[in-house]
C-alpha cells in the first residue's frame, strides 16, 4: 500500500485518508461490485409496478356503478378484461339488469351474468374476494365463460 503525504494542515485526516484508499484484493472489490448492483436491482424492482390479474382465472371483471355527472341520473358499469383494459359496458338512467348486457340475482342484487355484445357469449359471474380494483373502480364481479 503506498501511503500519500498530505500537507501538514491535514495531518488528522492522513488515517482516514490512507484507509479509504487502501488497496483490495480481486475478491473484494467483485464483492463490492455485486453487492452495488444488487442494491440497484432490487431499487429498481421495487419501483416498478407490480401487475397482477384483477380477477384470476376469469375472463372479465365488472367495476362499480361509476355516476355519470351533471344530475341527469346516468350511470356507467365497465366491463373490464384481466389488464383492466374497458372490453366493454353500459350506461344508462333505467336499471341495468334490463338492458340486456348484465343478468342480475335475486336480492341482494348482484351482476351474475355479462353478455359479450362483440361475441354473443355469456360469462357466469360471481363476487372474487381476490378481486382488485381498475384504477379507482373497484371490481364487484369476475365473470368466465360458461359454455354458452
């Protein structure tokens, strides 16, 4: 290890200066080297966003009554694909249930049938604890295809 002469005003730092300088072995610096790139790894990971399916297992998900603005009593249901990218949905002032996209349940009242208006298909659909949320809209039903 060769030792730097600091001028006399730093003579306190000479040890400090001299051990943080030091020379390390291959194996330490690798050391060194892996453990800085974990750490940026493992930032990095962390601040990307995490996708997970909003209803597993299921073909589409159905989000909350969204009110539609400006007192006119619209209100708006998406249908949502497993990215909560909107598949499809209504809106409407009367009930949905009626409208001939959603089947309803008995009280109390669930969606618990979605027609696909681009492909005539019917998906059974049921409350999933392990639902998520789109965005702000929160997922009441996951829907899958029933075979019809």
């Amino acid at each position: 290890m060769r030792n730097k002469t600091l001028p006399s005003k730093y003579s306190s730092l000479k040890n400090v200066y001299v051990i943080q300088h030091a020379w390390k072995s291959p194996a330490q610096l690798l050391k060194q080297v892996l453990s800085r790139i974990t750490l940026l790894v493992l930032a990095a990971a962390a601040s990307v966003p995490s996708v997970t399916a909003i209803c597993g297992g299921f073909n589409f998900a159905i989000g909350n009554v969204i009110p539609n603005g400006g007192g006119a009593g619209v209100n708006r249901w998406n249908v949502y694909d497993d990215s909560c990218n909107i598949h499809d949905g209504i809106s409407t002032v009367d009930n949905p249930c009626t409208q001939g996209i959603f089947g309803c349940s008995p009280p109390p009242v669930i969606f618990n049938e979605y027609t696909d208006r681009s492909t005539g298909l019917r998906y059974a659909c049921r409350p999933d604890p392990s639902s998520g949320k789109c965005g702000e809209d929160t997922i009441s039903v996951c829907c899958r295809n029933d075979g019809n």
